[in-house]
C-alpha cells in the first residue's frame, strides 16, 4: 500500500502529465514560429562533451560582436521532455541585447549523442579497446546526470574565446529551472540565476519511496533496463529514474553560494508542486543577491504562452543587473 506521500508525488506527477498534454499544441505552435533567426544574429553548432558523451549545442550572438569581444554569456536548457530548439527565440532576444547565448540538448534528448551501456558482458574486463553491441540510454530523466550536463556546458564556455568569464548567467525553465540552481551550488563561477516555473528543488521523498527503492534494486540485478526512448505518459515525454531524485537535493546545497544572484520568477497557480515548498523556500533561505515574482493568473505552460515576454523582460532585466552592470560585478 502507498504511503500518504507517495500518494501525493503520483498525484502531481498525474496533474503535470495532464498540464503537458493541454499545452503541448501551444508548445509546438511555438516551436515553429522560432525556427528563422532574424538578419542581425548568426548561429553556430558547437559540440559539448559530457562525461565522454557529445551533447548538441548552438551559440548565437549578434553579427555586430568582433572576434575579440568578450560578451557576458548565458547558457540555457530545457526542462522535462524538451529540447533547445524550443529555446530560440528566447535566445535570439538574448543575443539582440548584447550576450553570447549557449543553448544545449542533455545526453539522450534532442541532436546530442546518448550514454551507451554494454548488452552483454565485456570480453575482458581489463581491455580498454574492444568491439562490442551497445544499447543507447535514451529520453529518459535522471536529476544528476542532467545536473551533470549542465555543469559541463558551463565547463565548455570557460574555453570559448568570446566568452567573457567573469559574466556568466545560467537561465532555465521548469525542471532546467531546478537545474540552474543545482548548477550554481556546484560550480561558484556562476554569477547569475535566472529560474522560471522551478521544477522539484528536492527529490529526497520521492527518491527514497519503496516504488523507487524496488525499481532501483531490480535495475541493479538485471532484471529490468532503462525505459524506451519516446514513452509518453499522457504526453509528458521521457520518463524518470526515480532512486536518482533521492540524492537530487539543490534546496539545501545552495546554501553553500551565497554569492550567486538567483531570481525565481514563478506562476501564481503552478499546478506541478507547491511553490512555497520549492522556489519560495529556495529564495527565503538565500543570503545573496535574490529577487522572486510571482505572476497572478498564470499556470505553469503560461510561462510559454501569455506571460512569456514578462518573463523574459524579467530575466534579461537580472542578467543586465548582474552581469553588465559593473557596480554589481565587484
């Protein structure tokens, strides 16, 4: 029998599932309206990897930037189930002001390459080249190898000539809006947080249910593998590694960067979690620069829809405050 909380997780995975389906139109109409890049930006693939797997990135930046121009940079990535290409009108808008934008697909998700795991034993253990069948782990959402993906992204810009690295801003949406914090508690060269409609900042109840103790405990014997790429549950794409989120705690490890300028622009009637549990509490318990908005008469996909351009004229606002402006840079 479910406990009580357990109950409670499934039922807000059911209403996210739910939510996703209802937008999921909206989302793609987006999706389409974005593809052309207006004249004044150029766009470049660029190849990220993350523990030794390709992740797919693009930059963009405006025409206007001279080759050693150092530009203040953001980086973004999609939440659960989405992938960069989502992100580029945002990105565009970014780029027009000024900043070098990174966008990136996760490992498994979008254009980037998978993590591959063995289908059977190696030939001999301690051979480092060998010819063998693989399966590739796809579409499906483990908390810290996408916390992972995100630091390396960050990694990768530190190499990037016209990256400026004493700016750099990291803006995600959703689950990427927990990400970004998880990212900043990890790596203290993030100067600026920009986290919409935040996703779970603590997975600790869910991680460490029995359901997900004992799906654990069969993948570690073998009996089951990792979810097919491409499962929908009423439409939410990808599905979880649930024992993963039991670690997957970024509410308490961002008390370690108070320096990092974090703003939670969240939805007045998020459907997906309770605010005051996730973002709300992440910013109460923030020592360092922060700012939270909550935007009446909105759900979580309106981030996407109607109040999309508050929520950008919001982040770009706190990139220029952070990473542009030099009083706040010393």
């Amino acid at each position: 029998m479910l406990t009580k909380a357990t109950q409670t997780l499934w039922l807000l995975i059911v209403v996210a599932v739910v939510g996703f389906t209802f937008n999921v139109r909206e989302v793609r109409a987006q999706d389409r309206a974005v593809l052309a890049l207006p004249n004044d930006i150029s766009t470049r693939q660029v190849d990220i990897y993350s523990e030794g797997s390709r992740m797919s990135g693009y930059i963009f930046i405006s025409k206007s930037a001279k080759p050693d121009d150092k530009l203040p940079t953001i980086i973004m990535a999609h939440g659960w189930g989405g992938v960069q290409r989502q992100l580029r009108r945002d990105a565009t808008e970014f780029a027009q002001s000024g900043y070098l934008v990174l966008t990136f697909d996760y490992r498994g998700w979008g254009q980037s390459d998978s993590r591959v795991i063995l289908t059977k034993a190696a030939p001999d253990a301690k051979q480092l080249e060998f010819t063998a069948e693989v399966r590739a782990v796809r579409e499906v959402v483990d908390p810290l190898d996408m916390g992972t993906d995100w630091l390396n992204a960050i990694h990768w810009v530190h190499g990037e000539p016209q990256v400026d690295t004493d700016r750099i801003g990291i803006w995600g949406s959703s689950m990427a809006g927990s990400f970004v914090v998880y990212a900043a508690a990890h790596d203290p060269r993030v100067k600026a947080v920009h986290s919409q409609v935040t996703g779970t900042l603590t997975g600790r109840v869910w991680g460490r249910s029995a359901p997900s103790q004992t799906e654990a405990t069969k993948r570690a014997r073998g009996e089951i593998g990792y979810p097919e790429p491409g499962v929908r549950r009423g439409g939410l794409k990808g599905l979880p590694i649930t024992n993963r989120f039991g670690d997957y705690v970024p509410i308490e490890e961002i008390q370690a960067n108070n320096r990092v300028a974090l703003q939670f622009v969240l939805s007045e009637k998020e459907q997906y979690l309770n605010n005051e549990e996730h973002g709300i509490l992440a910013y109460k318990r923030h020592e360092g620069p922060k700012k939270l908005v909550i935007i009446p008469n909105t759900t979580h996909y309106d981030i996407y829809g109607k109040a999309r351009q508050e929520a950008h004229r919001l982040a770009q606002s706190w990139f220029d405050q952070h990473l542009k402006d030099q009083t706040s840079l010393e």
